[in-house]
C-alpha cells in the first residue's frame, strides 16, 4: 500500500468535493482570467510504475500518480503539490504531463499531434534548493532542443495580502494552514506571512 502525506490526501479531497477553489489558483499561475463559475472538469489521473529503494535498501515497485488534473473551457492543468523537490521533480512532471497529453492526442498513420498540458508544482515549503521554475528540455537528434517550463509556486512566499488579492484565499482557508502546521518545526510558522 503507497504511502501518502497528508497534503496528497487535502488535494485529493478537494479536487473531488471542492474543485472550484482551484480556479483562482490557475488564474494566479497561468495569467487567466477565468470566472469563478466556469465549468470545471477533473480529469483522470493516469500513473506509471516506478522502482524505489526502501530503508533497509531493498526495491519495491510504486504507482507514482499526478496530484491534480484538470480540464477548463478545453485547457488542461496539472498541479503537483510537493513538500521539497528530492531531484526528481522534473523527471516527474515530464512523465506525469507525457501520460496526460497522450490522452488528448490525436494521431493516425504517421502523424501525431500531442498537446501538452499546462503545469505547476506547488510547494507547500521551502529548502535552499527549491526552484522558482521547472524546466523540461526536449533534445532531438537533429540538435533541436525545446524547453518546456513552468513557473513553481512557493507557499511559504506568499504573503497574507497577496493570497487575499489574488482570490486564493478560498483554497488557502482549506489547505495552508493545516499543511504548514504539520510540515513545519514548531517556533517557524511566521503568522504575518501566511493565513
């Protein structure tokens, strides 16, 4: 059975039962100006298998499943959230937004057209290496090289007033606060910076 943290489980809740208290969070990282009763459609989340080394430095087999995968006005978005980046966040989302452009791809003989999704991490804290971006570079035999990026949102750099100006306020109410107080050592929550 696959370990999961509590913020996968506050995600998981929310895409569910809650899934408009994300808008505002696209429109925030995407720059779009999305109504708050826009139809929001949450998609599957395909996963892949992967080999970890456990504890005692014997290999186990694990499902690795994307967060958040959603659809609006014909865009999809995949949210990651993450604690820390532990070096195989980019390899990640490249597999994690692969498998969901492969199911709007549209193919026939010899031809392919794949639509990559929109994407973010969400890191609910912050450690020296954390990256303000995620980048993806595609290299083709010819030389070509194609990077495909995305901003990262760092929680612990959002202030109070920005959550409230940018609407986000709604999913912040559900998730920030308990995730922070769980994540972070006591006597580090700074309450000025963070509802």
């Amino acid at each position: 059975m696959k370990n999961t943290h509590d913020y996968d489980n506050v995600f998981n809740t929310m895409k569910m039962k809650h899934k408009r208290l994300f808008v505002s969070v696209i429109n925030d990282i995407f720059g779009r100006h999305y109504p708050m009763d826009v139809k929001v459609e949450v998609l599957h989340s395909e996963g892949y298998l992967t080999e970890n080394e456990t504890a005692d430095g014997s290999r186990e087999i694990e499902e690795e499943v994307s967060d958040f995968l959603i659809r609006i006005e014909g865009e999809v978005y995949l949210l990651e959230c993450q604690s820390y980046d532990d070096g195989s966040m980019a390899i990640r989302m490249a597999e994690y937004t692969f498998i969901t452009a492969r199911q709007s791809a549209v193919w026939d003989i010899g031809h392919a057209v794949i639509p990559m999704p929109r994407f973010s991490v969400i890191y609910i804290k912050r450690i020296d290496k954390t990256p303000k971006t995620t980048t993806i570079t595609f290299t083709f035999p010819d030389g070509q090289a194609v990077d495909y990026k995305s901003d990262n949102v760092i929680l612990e750099e959002l202030t109070r007033e920005y959550i409230v100006e940018k609407g986000c306020f709604r999913i912040s109410r559900f998730t920030l606060r308990g995730m922070r107080k769980r994540l972070l050592p006591k006597g580090r929550l700074n309450r000025q910076r963070m509802i």
